[in-house]
C-alpha cells in the first residue's frame, strides 16, 4: 500500500516524496531505472516519474522501463515524467519556442480531476514542451506561454504535468498530489507517527529475535529515537552507550543523560571517557588531526565498551532516509573533500555487527514526529545539529580543559540570551529562524583595558546562521541588543575573554563551523 516515486534525475525528486508523506501516503523513491520487481516489490498503487533535466528526444535519454505501462497502475509524469509518457504513447515532445523557469499562472479547464477549475500560480522549469497529445489523452490546463501545461487520459488514468507541484511556488501543489495519490490511486492515509511506530516496533522484532543489540546515542535527534524505538520494541535486550568525550556544551552530559534515562532506563551506559579524549587531543592544533583522533578514539572507546557488554550481535544505526537516497547517486555528492564529516565521532562504516536501522525510510521531520510521539522531550527532538567532534572545531588551535572551560562558558551565555529572546525554539526550526548559534574560541589574544589594568587576552567569535540544509547558510541577522548584551556578558563573565567579534560571512565562501 504505497505509492512509488521514480527518479528521473531532478533536483526535487525528494520533495515529491517529502510531500506525499505530508499527505500521510507511504512512498519510496528508485532510480528510474531500478528493476521492476524491486518496484513492484512494494506493491504499489501508482507511480509518479519525476522530472529530470534531460531531453526525451535525446539518444541516450532515461527511458520508461516497459513494466511500468504493462502495470496499468495509475502514473502521474512531473515534467520530464510527461514528456516522457507523450512520447512513449505516440504524442511528440520538441523544445519549446519560449523556454520557461519560474513562476507562471495557468488556467485548468473545467471539470478534470487533478486541478481545481480557475487560474493557478505554478512554478515551470522546462525548455521541451508537449507539441501533440497522444490519442486518449485531453490537456487539462494552459498558460500564455505553454499551451499544454498538464494532461490527462482519465480512462487509463495517466496524468501529466509540465510544472512542478511539489515545490513551494506551486501554492495548489500539494492539492494536485493529493487528488492523485489519494483520491485516483486510492492509497491510504495512514502514515502518522502512530503506525511507523508499530511498524518499526515489529520489524525490529522480526529482525533480532532474542539477540541482545547495541546502540551508540549521541543526544542528537536521530540516534535517540533509534534508540528509543528499539527499546520499544526489545526493552532490555538493547543497551544504549552515551560516550562522554568531554567536548560537550554546558550542561550537556546532564541533559542527554537525563532525557535518555527517562526513556531507555539502565539501558543507557554513560562511558565517562574525558581524559582519553583530551590526552589524544594534546597539542592537536590541526582541524582534520583533530577530527580523524576523535574518530578513531571513539571507535576505540566503544568497542572497549562493547566488549564489556557481550559483544551483541546487532548495532542500531539512525541512518535516516536522504542518506540512503543520497548514497544511491554518488555523482550528485560534493566531489571536493572540504571537511571529513561523516562517522566523524560516530562509527566506521564496516563493523563486524548487524545493522538495525529503523529511520532508513523516515525523513527527519518525521524523525521528529515519531520522536514526540514515543515521548522524548522537546529538546532533544528539536536539537539544533551539533558535530560530532564537538567543542574540538569550536576550540580552535589546541584544546585544553582550561580552554574548554571558557568556551563552554561564553557559548552558554550566547545561547541563554538567544532562548531570553525567544530566538531559539522549534517553531523557528526548518529554514525560518536561527540554524544553529554557537561560540568560537580564537587563539588569538588582543589588548584591552579593564577597570584600569590592561589585558591581553583570547577572543570569542559569535556564530549564528540560518539554512534550510546546512549545504547553505547565511548568518543571522541578530538584533544588535541582544548582540551587544551577549557581548557584554561574556567579556565580564568569562574569564580570559577579553573580546567578541559576530562572524557575518555566509556559507559559502565560509563554511558553518570555523574548522
Ligand atoms: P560546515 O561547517 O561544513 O557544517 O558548514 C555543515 C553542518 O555539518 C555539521 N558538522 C558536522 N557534523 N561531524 C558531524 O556529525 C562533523 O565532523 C561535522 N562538522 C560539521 C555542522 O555543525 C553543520 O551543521
């Protein structure tokens, strides 16, 4: 019961998936040319083929594998999807007199079953167009500039769009998806946090059976409610380790440890492992010998751990689903290495365990949703991302418990004056309000004068960015009040901080993190 979504290569094939599960309808995305069995594995109830950024007429074009007409399942094409459905029914696709990117208003004619009769604000992004309908097939809306803008053939039900509902500028979108997926597929709307649960509460059943299982938990949102939901389903066969390494924030062992206990009970080992780290750590100036050492003593420390509680045979990994599609086209990931972030203070890629992974179809906002619905609290399930070499990129130069120390000070007191401000809560999450906030320690030391004696001291840079994927970001513009008293604080309450600075570079050029 589901729909299937086929990549054809644009970059929104995931916000078409993103948008189906808003509609509660479960989907899964294949590359367009995964084998139909993997497909129909799913028993899916229609699919819907993306667009992507070839030309159908083009000799070595992505093609419509032929299981998908012989389905005879109800199809709906997004741009490229369409072209591609005129073109193997016998209707011609050729580009367009009037290439078209950005918005545009159609008018949908009267009585279809996709659009609402009337004009609609739509987002386009082609250069080929339809120039003739296959036979069975009517256009069901027209803009100035592109006379056949969706299509449909209700007796086969295939339908076809020449703009992108899934986007934010198609404001009717997600009621053209819907009609499709719900009302001409049938699919159901059971998806809520409700029935994941269940479901994953069973498969994890399915999969360890009575063998004890392992988790790493890291007080980010993904690790614990992986943690969470296998504790749901094996209660004491899980143990849950929480590797302090001593590059946490204020308060931060406290509060993971709080939360999770609440949930996971003795399940959850807290290693205290603060000296290991710092030891491996000293005079570690380098950013990327700063991230390999917490990698590799994380590992060390881990297994150490592991050992102690049997070696189970199972390890829990909060993998979540853009990760999964991501790692399918490698070609679409950043080909330069700017940072090493992945497994970065989290696990090697090959361990000699078995992989539960419960969130390997969940998209982080329902990573979210199936955190409050199991009953985390509210501020680990809206955790801004913390790397997971920590406070270490945040230190820069060498990292000292004495530098910790002040870091971890001047970066409480930025936070407390944004959650004063009321700068920092949920409802600010996803791309409107602050990304993340944090304090820098620079090495670098200035003149100052307090009450007469002059310092010499370090600097605390302050970071505030706003993104919606954290492959972008621009910095904060903060009232310049709560700035100043941030400012003002940290100078008098830190000791050893004599100056702070607001970091207003955007990413790119600067990256998120100073190291
Ligand atoms: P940058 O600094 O590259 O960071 O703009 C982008 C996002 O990734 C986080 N980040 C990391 N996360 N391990 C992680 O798990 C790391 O080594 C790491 N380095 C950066 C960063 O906080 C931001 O959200």
């Amino acid at each position: 019961m589901s729909i299937a979504i086929l990549d054809y290569g644009s970059q929104y094939t995931q916000l078409i998936a993103r948008r189906v599960r808003e509609l509660r309808v479960y989907c899964e995305l294949f590359p367009w040319d995964a084998p139909g069995q993997d497909v129909l594995a799913i028993a899916p109830q229609g699919l819907i083929l993306s667009g992507g950024p070839a030309s159908v007429y083009e000799n070595s074009a992505p093609f419509l594998p032929p299981y998908i007409l012989e389905s005879k399942l109800p199809l709906m094409g997004i741009c490229y999807g369409m072209q591609l459905l005129v073109q193997e029914l016998g209707g011609k696709v050729a580009l367009s007199n009037q290439r078209e990117y950005g918005l545009s208003e159609i008018t949908a004619s009267t009585g279809n079953p996709i659009l609402p009769p009337g004009t609609h604000q739509v987002w386009m992004s082609h250069g080929d167009w339809v120039e003739t309908l296959p036979s069975g097939f009517t256009s069901l809306a027209a803009s100035s500039s592109c006379p056949i803008a969706a299509i449909g053939d209700s007796k086969r039900r295939i339908y076809g769009l020449q703009f992108h509902p899934e986007v934010q500028h198609t404001p009717g979108g997600l009621g053209m998806l819907q009609r499709f997926v719900v009302d001409i597929c049938g699919a159901p709307a059971d998806w809520t946090p409700q029935s994941i649960i269940q479901s994953a509460v069973k498969k994890i059943r399915q999969q360890a059976g009575r063998q004890n299982v392992l988790a790493a938990v890291s007080g980010g949102v993904d690790s614990s409610v992986a943690a969470a939901l296998v504790h749901k389903a094996l209660g004491a066969q899980l143990s849950a380790v929480f590797v302090d390494n001593g590059l946490l924030r204020q308060g931060e062992r406290d509060q993971v440890e709080a939360a999770l206990h609440a949930r996971l009970g003795p399940e959850l080992h807290v290693v205290d492992a603060r000296q290991t780290f710092l030891s491996a750590l000293h005079n570690i100036n380098d950013p990327e010998q700063k991230r390999s050492i917490i990698g590799e003593t994380f590992i060390r420390v881990f297994e150490a751990q592991a050992k102690k509680l049997g070696k189970p045979r199972f390890l829990v990994q909060g993998t979540i689903y853009p990760d999964v599609v991501e790692s399918r086209a490698p070609e679409r990931a950043q080909a330069q290495r700017i940072k090493t972030h992945h497994n970065v203070g989290g696990l090697p890629e090959h361990m000699d365990f078995e992989l539960i992974e419960p969130l390997r179809y969940l998209f982080k906002d329902e990573v979210r949703a199936v955190g409050e619905a199991l009953g985390l609290p509210e501020e680990l399930v809206w955790r801004q991302p913390f790397p997971g070499p920590g406070l270490a990129v945040r230190c820069l130069g060498s990292v000292t418990e004495q530098r910790l120390t002040k870091l971890r000070a001047a970066d409480s007191i930025f936070r407390q004056e944004l959650i004063a401000a009321g700068l920092l809560n949920r409802h600010l999450h996803n791309g409107q309000g602050i990304a993340q906030a944090f304090a820098v320690l620079l090495p670098v030391r200035s003149v100052g004068v307090m009450g007469d004696q002059r310092t010499y001291q370090e600097a605390i840079a302050l970071r505030a960015v706003t993104s919606q994927d954290f492959m972008t970001a621009d910095w904060a513009r903060l009232p310049q009040e709560l700035l100043a008293s941030a400012a003002n604080r940290i100078v008098n309450e830190v000791a050893g901080v004599n100056r702070v600075v607001y970091d207003i570079t955007s990413k790119p050029p600067a990256t998120i993190e100073w190291e």
